[in-house]
C-alpha cells in the first residue's frame, strides 16, 4: 500500500482562487498545514480569500494572473518559487462556462472558453513541470467536470473542454508514472457555485426559458465539500477522483447506457 502524501509543509499553486472551489481549496489545504499561492484575474477576490486563511500557520502569497497569457503562465511558477522556496503542488481550477447550442454559441465565445478551461491547464502544466520534478512529492490537480463524463446538450463548448482536461490529465498521469510528480483529475458533479451562475448564455438561445431555472435545484454540492473530496484524492495518490454521489451515478449511466442515458435524463429535466 502506498503510503498517503503528507501536504504540511508543501507549496501549492491554486488558480482560480479567487472564489468557489478554488477559494475553498485554499481553505481545505491551509488545514492541512499547506502554504499557498493563490492566483486569478480578480485580485478583490484574492484579497478576500486570503482574509480567510488569517488563522492559519501557513504562508500565503496573492498573484494577479491571466493564465490564458502565456508570458503570465510561463513565469507563475518561477514567482511561486521565488517568494515560497518551492513548489510541490499545482491545482488548475480556474474555469468558465458558455451554455447554448452549438450553432448558438459565437466562435469567439467558444474560442474563449477552450482558452480559459483546457489551454491555460495545458499552458501552466507546461510552465510547471520543471518545478514540480524539483520536489520529492508533487502532484498536478486538474479540475475537469461531470460534463467529462456525460454530454448534455446545450453544453457543447463546457463538455468539449472538460472531456479534453480528463484526457489530457490521464495520459499525463501515464507518462509521470514512477516519476516524482502525480496527476491527479477531480470531476465534480452539480456544483453551487459562480461558474454556473455567470456562464454566457446566448441572448438568442433556443433553449427553453425555465431550463436554467430547472436545472439550478440540481446544484447541491458545495465547493466546501468538493475541496475535501478533491484534497483527500491528493493524499491518497488518486488518479480521478468523481465528486459527488451524482457524478457516480451520471457517469455510470454514460459508461454503462452511452446510447440512452441522455433520453433518460431528459425526463427529470
């Protein structure tokens, strides 16, 4: 049995930590005695999750980053070690969502979306990986989603980026393997948070009026409990982690009924 990844002590990059999983990542992994480097584009947000890690012994460092910029990704970690020491950790979380068919959503929408979800975890990966081979125990944590599991319509961009970051993830975990450096995919199922709420949806879209209404009591998993799925996956050296007894149950449907679990579904639409 391999033995659990201890985190106190290690330095762990969080994007996206301006709010929602990324702010309660922050939270969840200052309790287990992890320093921190909290980016995003929302520095207001940064400074208010750094506001709520006051009461924990850790060090914590704010970073106004867009990692969809490459000259931004590239130098991250470089800044994280610099101002921590090391680098043991990189939680790409950051994410946005664009609801609406495919002929609805613009190019450059769903051009944006691929840019944020999928080309900056690739980017930042990329920028990273020599820092993390430096450490005896790393790991790579990509956040992907349910919709990396199953395909809705109405949600074609969002899929097509999350099924790419578990690809992406899982091939990358096989090519690390007996290396010093783990990956680790979370796939979270209906989570209560932004991302949700502030998707682009297309003014125009054909989709009906109260589908977004219907589909928001749905969205019981708070990115508290997310958070304590995903750092315990890292400790435990998982490879995927579902989060969320709904992510369980969809992505069984669609491994199990790939043809007929979207029929079904619709029914408790």
């Amino acid at each position: 049995m391999e033995k659990l990844r201890n985190l106190r002590g290690r330095v762990a990059l969080v994007t996206g930590a301006a709010g929602g999983i990324g702010r309660a990542l922050a939270i969840e992994l200052a309790e287990h005695g992890c320093h921190l480097a909290l980016a995003d584009r929302n520095v207001i947000g940064l400074h208010e999750t750094m506001a709520c890690l006051r009461d924990f012994d850790v060090k914590v460092s704010i970073h106004e980053a867009d990692v969809c910029v490459r000259s931004a990704a590239d130098q991250l970690p470089e800044q994280v070690a610099e101002l921590h020491g090391r680098m043991d950790l990189l939680f790409n979380n950051a994410g946005v969502a664009v609801g609406g068919y495919f002929e609805e959503v613009s190019a450059a929408d769903f051009d944006w979306l691929f840019e944020v979800n999928f080309g900056a975890v690739v980017r930042l990966t990329r920028a990273s990986l020599p820092r993390l081979r430096k450490s005896d125990d790393s790991c790579i944590v990509n956040t992907s989603s349910l919709l990396g599991l199953i395909s809705p319509s109405g949600q074609v961009a969002y899929n097509a980026s999350s099924f790419a970051i578990r690809g992406f993830s899982m091939a990358l975990a096989h090519e690390l393997a007996g290396s010093t450096v783990g990956v680790t995919v979370a796939q979270p199922g209906c989570l209560a948070n932004a991302i949700v709420r502030n998707a682009r949806i297309p003014v125009d879209s054909a989709r009906p009026s109260g589908q977004a209404v219907k589909a928001r009591q749905f969205l019981k998993l708070s990115p508290e409990s997310a958070a304590k799925y995903i750092v315990r996956a890292v400790t435990h050296r998982k490879k995927r982690v579902l989060v969320g007894s709904d992510a369980y149950v969809l992505g069984l449907l669609g491994r199990f009924l790939p043809a007929h679990y979207w029929g079904m579904l619709q029914r408790f639409a």
